[in-house]
C-alpha cells in the first residue's frame, strides 16, 4: 500500500485537498454543476528555520490551519452559489478604516471569535465547574485538579462533537469529510479512482485532524498535571496556592498558557503515530480513529465524486493558478485542462523528515474538521 501527503478538509458542498505543490478546491454548486480551483503553494520556510523546528512548527500548522480553514470555508460559501448580500454599516466603516476588504476583516473577526469561543468552552467552563466542585467536595491539589479539569474539557468535547453532528448543515460536512477519507484510502489501496472502488474504503484515517483534537485534549492532561505536580515542588507554593480560593482559580487560569505548547506537542505525536505501526501507536491512533465515527459519515456517490476531482486535481495540477469566477453570468465549472497544461508527475523520492516545511507538514493533520477538519 502506498502513502500520500495529500491531506484535505471538507468544506460546503465541497472537498479541499493540499498537496506539496498547492491547494485545490472543488465544490459541486447549487445547480449540480462542479466549481474547481488550484492554487499554488507561494510560502515555505527554510530548512533549520524557526517554524521548522519540532514542537514550534506544530504551533505554527495550528495557527495557519485557523486560517486557512475559514478562507476555504467561505470561498466554498461563495463558489456554492450564496447570494451576496450587501455590506453593512459596520463593514463599510471596516473596509474604510483599515483598506481591506469587509470579507478579509470579518475572517480574521471569525477566526479570533473562535479563538475566545473555543478558550470558554474548553478551558474557562472546565475551571468553572472545578470551582463549583470544590464549594461540594472541598479544595483538590493542584494536580488532581488539573487532571479532573482535563476530564470536563474531554467530556465537553464529546458532547460538543455529538451535539453540531446532528445539525443537518453540519452533517452533510461530516459526509464530505467521509468522501475525503474514502478517496485517499482508495488511492492508498492502488484502486482505480471512481466513486464505486471509495465508497467500498474505510472512512477512518490516522491523520485525521479529530485524532489531532483527540491527542491535544489527552495531551493537555498530561502536560498539565506534569506541570502543576512541578509547582509543588517551589517552596511556599503548596501554601499560596490553598490559602485561598481565589489563588487556586488565579493558577488554573495561567494555565491556559500551557496551549501552544500543547498544540505542537500533540502535533509531533499525531505525526509519529501515523508514520509507524507498533503497538504504542495503534494505542495513541485508536481513540482519535474511534471518534472519527462522529466526525465522519458514509457519502454518497456524488460526494466522492467531488472528493476524487480534487484529490487529482491537487495530484496533477496546473501550471498557473485556477480560479473559479464566481460572478460570470455563464460560467465555465468543469473547464478541462489542457494536457500540455498538466506536469508529468515525477517520481515519489524519500525525503528526509528535517526538510519537510511547516506548511508541508500541516497537510497531514487534515485542518477542517469540520474540522477537519
């Protein structure tokens, strides 16, 4: 069985796949029609540089995962065939303000709005509910406290997860995202590229962004109760810490600073238990592979369908950049490309983990989970 880097997220009505060479995005329109695009990768980062390092480079795949995901999710939006509507007050005073465009400073309003949301509900609600336990139960140590706040925020993700996968929007997402994971299985497996030869694939795969989720929720308890039974060991800190209940809250909230590091550790693992198959690493995929039954439901042909085209659109892309004109009042969706256009492919080589990039690597954690991903 051959590997691929390609790694996608599933969007609107549509797939993204990222390959070395570029993103692609296909998007089957309200009239049935496929809308396609391919841009090139134009960034990377050095080798031996910064965001190349492990742990930091992990940080920064998390952060352009943020980003990159809420641009594809509203160019999907706008591919999909959503009327426009007019800008807002607010927007235009925006656009002025700052010389973008209203669209660009909403994503970025997006992206920090799911920033605060995602501290509330996954960090500040856990401390809140520890805080309340402990007017029941009595005062918990600085450790067993951090590994009973890890548990909340776990169960809270669980319910969240359980909870958006009834949405019906949300579902259909999850079903792209199981067209995703079909066909890169089948093009893993060597199996003619049709939707009949996916639909027969699992829809489970180890580089999933929800086993990213997964491992930096148990990553977090580990680094956390690591961290807090260190405190311990500082003289006087035992005594600051239950000298008040407003001094243990203090040092539950500081570590919410804990979270970058978390994200690159958790990365470095996701990586490392993809890449090798003994049993530490069947233990550290099993979890995240198990809740890829929420995160991911079984498509229907036209969904792999859709899958398929980005997937080769990102394994034989274009010279130049593709774009999709979403205002062309007669467009042109399923514009074939000249041959001449499509590189021959060449030859897979073996590359050395220390050149991968930042940006390469954030391809193999999938980033749009619906989150994908």
């Amino acid at each position: 069985m051959k590997r691929t880097d390609i790694g996608g997220q599933a969007v609107i009505e549509g797939v993204m796949m990222r390959s070395e060479k570029g993103t692609a995005l296909v998007v089957r329109r309200s009239d049935g029609t496929l809308a396609k695009e391919f841009h090139h990768q134009r960034t990377r980062y050095k080798k031996g540089s910064f965001p190349t390092w492990p742990v930091v480079r992990g940080v920064y795949a998390f952060f352009k995962a943020l980003s990159d995901g809420m641009n594809i999710t509203t160019r999907a939006a706008e591919i999909f065939g959503e009327e426009e509507e007019e800008p807002t007050k607010f927007e235009k005073w925006l656009a002025k303000r700052f010389g973008k465009s209203a669209m660009d400073i909403m994503k970025w309003i997006a992206i920090v709005l799911a920033v605060v949301f995602a501290i509330g509900l996954f960090f500040l609600l856990p401390i809140g509910i520890i805080s309340l336990l402990e007017l029941v139960f009595g005062k918990m140590s600085p450790v067993l406290s951090a590994i009973v706040q890890g548990l909340v925020r776990l169960v809270i993700f669980l319910l969240y997860i359980y909870a958006i996968s009834k949405i019906k929007d949300i579902r259909r997402v999850f079903m792209y995202h199981g067209a995703e994971h079909k066909t890169i299985a089948c093009y893993e497996a060597e199996l003619p590229m049709t939707p009949e030869n996916a639909q027969k694939c699992t829809r489970l795969h180890p580089r999933c962004g929800t086993n990213y989720l997964f491992l930096t929720m148990a990553v977090s308890i580990i680094v956390t109760t690591v961290v807090s039974a260190l405190c311990t060991l500082i003289p006087g800190f035992t005594a600051w810490h239950d000298a008040s209940g407003l001094n243990s809250f203090l040092f539950r909230i500081a570590r919410i600073v804990l979270i970058l590091p978390i994200a690159g550790i958790s990365y470095e693992v996701l990586k490392a238990a993809a890449k090798r198959d003994n049993l530490v690493c069947r233990i550290a995929r099993a979890p995240g592979l198990a809740l890829q039954h929420l995160t991911t439901k079984e498509p229907t042909e036209d969904m792999l369908e859709v899958a398929i085209a980005s997937f080769e659109l990102a394994l034989h892309p274009p010279k130049g950049d593709l774009e999709f004109d979403t205002k062309a009042n007669a467009p042109e969706p399923d514009r074939k490309i000249e041959p001449e256009e499509i590189p021959e492919p060449e030859p897979a080589e073996e590359q050395p983990e220390e050149a991968e990039t930042a940006a390469d690597e954030a391809s193999d954690a999938d980033a749009g989970e619906g989150g994908d991903e």
